[in-house]
C-alpha cells in the first residue's frame, strides 16, 4: 500500500489519500482491482453492504470464461478478491456518501464520516435484480422464479 495523507487545513485532519478508489467489490470492481493492482495503481476498493453483488446468490456459474465446469458465485468472487489482494489491492468495507469531483484529488465521503481523496475513481457498485411486481413473486424466488445476474 502506498497511501500518504494530505493535510486538509491547519487545525483539519489529515485525510488519506489513494491513486484509485474503486466503489464496488463485485465482479466489475474486482476485475478492475486486478487490472488495475497489477498495474501498480494502488486501488482501494470500497465494499458496501452487498460485497460480491448479485452474483453471490448465484448457485451455478456455467457462463464465465475460464470455468468449463461451473463454479459457485460466492466461489468465484473470492477467488478474484483473492487475486486482486495478492496484486497488492486493499479491500474496506463501507459505504459511499459524496464524491466532490469538482477539486482534483476527488474527495470521497463515507457514511462513518471518514474522507478519503482520490486521483482516480472508479464507479462499480452493480445493480439489483427486478422482478415484475406481481403478487406472489417473492413467496416463489428460487421456486421457479429467478432472476439472473
């Protein structure tokens, strides 16, 4: 990690500051981790309350390049959490409030009230499954309704 403080005033705190923040620990946010840890960018990826996103819930991953024989959503995010922390990544848990990217460094605040400052920011905090409204629906999720991630 390679982290510094910038001083944010005289009598102020100083705040840590990143070449990268990533919001969100998904597939989308790990992958960019790994890219981008490879790369020297020093990323700190930000988990929110969902880490590892929809795909988490997924039972069978039979899709995803590289696993001819399916893996387990929950599986293959960590193993790309794995990976992206072996490249030199660094996880957090927490949750995003503002982005000030009117200033450079961004200056990213979360919901403990800690700031950080960023050169970089990547927005990867996924999506949510949608179903139709009708009744009855959530009673059968995963009983012959699904969703996909």
């Amino acid at each position: 990690m390679t982290s510094k403080h910038i001083s944010s005033g005289p009598l102020s705190e100083e705040i840590e500051h990143r070449e990268l923040i990533i919001a969100g620990a998904g597939i989308a946010g790990l992958s960019a981790a790994i890219y981008s840890s490879r790369a020297k960018n020093d990323p700190l990826v930000i988990e929110g309350p969902e880490p590892g996103g929809q795909l988490t819930l997924t039972t069978e991953v039979e899709n995803y390049p590289g696993f001819p024989d399916a893996i387990t959503g929950p599986e293959l995010i960590t193993r790309m959490k794995t990976q992206a922390i072996k490249f030199g990544a660094e996880t957090r848990y927490g949750t995003i409030t503002t982005i000030d990217d009117t200033t450079h460094p961004f200056k990213v605040g979360l919901s403990d009230g800690t700031f950080l400052t960023s050169d970089a920011f990547i927005v990867a905090s996924g999506a949510s499954a949608r179903t139709l409204g009708v009744s009855g629906v959530d009673e059968l999720m995963r009983y012959g309704v699904s969703t996909c991630a």
